[in-house]
C-alpha cells in the first residue's frame, strides 16, 4: 500500500483545502480496507429494512465472513508475490499474476458460494445470487494485493463508493418486492461493479504481458508462514463473533447463524478505525518506508557503520512519530465514541444495552488497527515467526473472550476482544522493540 500513500501524500502537498483533504482522507481508508468499508456501511443502511432483511442480512455476513477467511491467507501470500516483482522490476508480471489469481480464485469461491446456499437451502435463483455475490466478495479482497499499482487513488475511491451506493440503492428497491433472490441479486451488482471498476485500474496500472504468470502459486509454496500468518490472523478477526454466533445467535444452519446485536455494534466499531487506517497509509507507512529503504540501500551499497546506525535513528524516528500520529488521530475518534456510546446506539436504532457493547468493541478496534500495524512492520523485516506468534495469540485470547462473553451475556460482550488486541499488541510492540535492538546483528546475517 505504500506506493498508493505515496500517491495521496504528493496530492496532500497542494494548497489545502477542506474539500482536498476529505477526498485524500476518504481515498486513504477506503483503499486501506474498502471491501471490508463497503460491506459494513451497506449492512448498515440494509439495517433500515427492518426485521424482514434478517435473513438477508445473515446470508451477506456468511458470506462476507468465510470469504475473508478463506482468501485471508492467500492475500498474505500473494501480496508479498507482488512485492517481489515490484522490487525486480518485473512489472509487467504484475499484471499477468492478477488474472491468473483472480482465474485461479473464482472457482475456489463459486464452491463456497455453493456450499453456503446449500447449507441454508436456498432456491437456484436465490442460490445463483449468491454465488456471484461471494466470489465478487471474495475477488475483492483478491484485488486488495494488486492496488499499489493503480495510478489514480481517486479512481479507487470512485469504485467503491460507487459500488456501495449502488448496493445500497439496489437493494432498498429490491426490499420493497420482499424476494431474497432479488434483494441478494441486487447487492450482489454493485460488488461486482466494484470488481471491475478495480481490475481496470490494476489493468491501467502498469503493462501487461501477453502471457498468464501462474507463478503466484509458487508464492503459496515459497511463503508458507506467511499464508498462515493471514489464515490465523482472518480467522482471529471473526472468532469472538463466530463464538457468540454459535452460542447466543439466530439462524438454523450450520454456517449461516448471526448475531444482529454484537454484529451491528462490531460493524460500527470498525467503522472507527477508518482515521487510523487513514493516518497509517498516508503517513506512517510512507513516511517508515522511505526511512526503511534508505536503511537497507545504506546496507547494500556499503555503506559506512556511521551512515547506517544514522538511517537506522532515522528509521526509527520516522515509526514513532507515525504511531504517535495515529494515536492521537484514532484515541481522539475513539474517546469521542466512549463518551457519545448512547447517542450512537440511540441513532442507530439499537437498544439502549448496545451502548455498553459498543464502548469495548471501539476500544478494541482501535487497539486491533495497532496490532495490524506492528504485525506489518514485523514482516517489513521478515519477522515471520514474531508475526504468526502475535496472530495466533489474538486468535487464541479472542477465542477465549467470546467463550466468556456468551457465559457472561450482554455485560461480557467486547472485553475479550479488547483485552486479546491489547495483549497481542503488547506481545508484538516488544518483539518489534527487540528486532530493532537487534537490528544491525539480524540485518547483516540475512544478507
């Protein structure tokens, strides 16, 4: 994503203006985690339709869910993929990859897709809906790999807004007829408009060979811990709400139960973190970036031990003063959210016990954008093992809060997700202190 930051910091140097820094602001998080955007805020809208949408609402969240969970890993993998071709100069591989991952993808997921409506019984027109709303899903997150090289970061941004509204509209329109397959049709055209709106971008991006590189299978084989660092970190996301769905949800099957309660106040706390996932792209991730390439070329151009401890300092500079931006950013949006928990429940439509949900859900969103971003700089410097420890262990302590939230009832909820963010945050932060005090050690031993 650094090289889209790159891109909304140049913008962000012309004359400000408030209407430039919305765009850049809005551009910064939507490509951060659009999908993920996208899908929170139609759900919400979708909200408005009342209880008649429930199994709506339930079949869009399995599939948003198992989706995410079933590319997570890949994403990790094929990330680095394209990093590697970056790095060698290979661009018009890029591209090539793209397509063989999006050819390679869409079958896995037209399979999901199929187990799911099964599962759920739903009709074959119904069932057709659905398919091409997972794999439009799931080619989304696919994408997400391949946006560093678009050109336009407003382009981007365009797509999916548009495509949100389009969900949006569709099925509001749809919801007024009552038919499922209609109103899963519907939001199923504006991902798919998304989809494409972002394949011809990555397509614009850069030149294209007139050959099909499958070799982003090899990234499978050649990063295993990295497919597993994005498997355990996607299923962690979702533990404590798969724990509650399964414990205190609705739904009759197996893999389509929901908790409309926890769900909608989980959607509205990721919503929050769209200031840190701004401040990330556009500043702490560029800023670092610069900071880390001028480090390792130090390195590799032979550098004197002088030049490199210098661009290590600066290096490290850089890290904290982003944090610290984002901190400041994110706890500002995040104590208003404390305060303001029973307005935002009251506007919402939510009972008035939602708003002791919501207040540990926004601080663990917060404190989970945090441990997002140590996990990347972990893996920056290929600290693999540190980064599947701090994943497995969110996992682990999520699994286990939702366990005693669902004991717990309504007063429970949050807080383990909370306290796994903060203590995997914890664990990752002091294995990154570590690495840097090790640095110059673990640096010229890779090398």
């Amino acid at each position: 994503m650094a090289g889209v930051g790159f891109e909304l910091r140049r913008l962000s140097r012309r004359p400000p203006s408030l209407w430039n820094g919305l765009r850049i602001f809005t551009a910064a998080g939507l490509v951060a985690a659009g999908p993920w955007i996208l899908t929170t805020l139609t759900m919400l809208a979708v909200g408005l339709l009342g209880d008649d949408a429930s199994e709506f609402r339930a079949l869009v969240t399995a599939g948003f869910v198992w989706s995410l969970i079933l590319v997570g890993g890949l994403q990790t993998a094929t990330t680095r993929h394209v990093a590697d071709l970056l790095y060698a100069g290979q661009h018009d591989r890029v591209v090539a990859s793209f397509s063989a991952a999006c050819q390679l993808g869409a079958p896995v997921l037209v399979v999901v897709g199929l187990v799911l409506a099964r599962i759920s019984g739903l009709p074959s027109g119904a069932t057709f809906a659905y398919v091409v709303l997972v794999v439009a899903v799931g080619l989304q997150w696919v994408a997400l790999s391949w946006l560093t090289v678009i050109r336009d970061p407003f382009a981007a941004m365009t797509a999916f807004l548009g495509g949100m509204a389009l969900s949006i509209a569709s099925v509001t329109v749809a919801g007024a007829h009552g038919r499922l397959a209609t109103q899963l049709l519907a939001f199923a055209a504006g991902q798919g408009a998304t989809l494409v709106l972002l394949a011809r971008q990555i397509l614009a991006g850069t030149s294209a060979s007139p050959n099909r590189s499958y070799a982003v299978l090899g990234a499978l084989k050649r990063y295993p811990v990295l497919l597993l660092i994005g498997a355990t970190y996607s299923v962690g996301i979702w533990a404590d709400k798969l724990v509650l769905w399964f414990g205190d949800g609705l739904g009759e099957g197996l893999l389509l139960r929901h908790h409309p309660l926890y769900d909608t106040c989980a959607f509205v706390a990721y919503l929050t973190t769209l200031p840190a996932l701004a401040a990330n792209l556009v500043h702490l991730e560029t800023g670092f970036y610069e900071a880390y390439r001028g480090y390792y070329d130090a390195v590799l151009e032979g550098g004197t031990l002088d030049e490199i401890h210098r661009h290590r300092a600066r290096m490290v500079e850089s890290l904290r003063a982003g944090a610290g931006r984002l901190l400041r950013t994110q706890g500002f949006v995040t104590l208003c959210c404390l305060v303001f928990a029973p307005e935002m429940a009251w506007a919402l439509g939510l009972p008035p016990a939602a708003a002791a949900v919501l207040r540990p859900l926004c601080a663990g969103a917060m404190l989970h954008v945090l441990l997002l971003v140590a996990m990347l700089v972990l893996l920056y410097f290929d600290r693999r093992r540190e980064a599947l420890c701090s994943a497995g262990l969110f996992l682990g302590l999520n699994l286990l809060g939702g366990l005693l939230a669902a004991g717990l009832g309504t007063a429970g909820y949050g807080f383990g997700y909370a306290l796994a963010a903060l203590v995997a945050l914890v664990f990752a932060v002091t294995r990154l202190e570590r690495a840097f005090e090790r640095l110059e050690y673990l640096t010229f031993r890779d090398v």
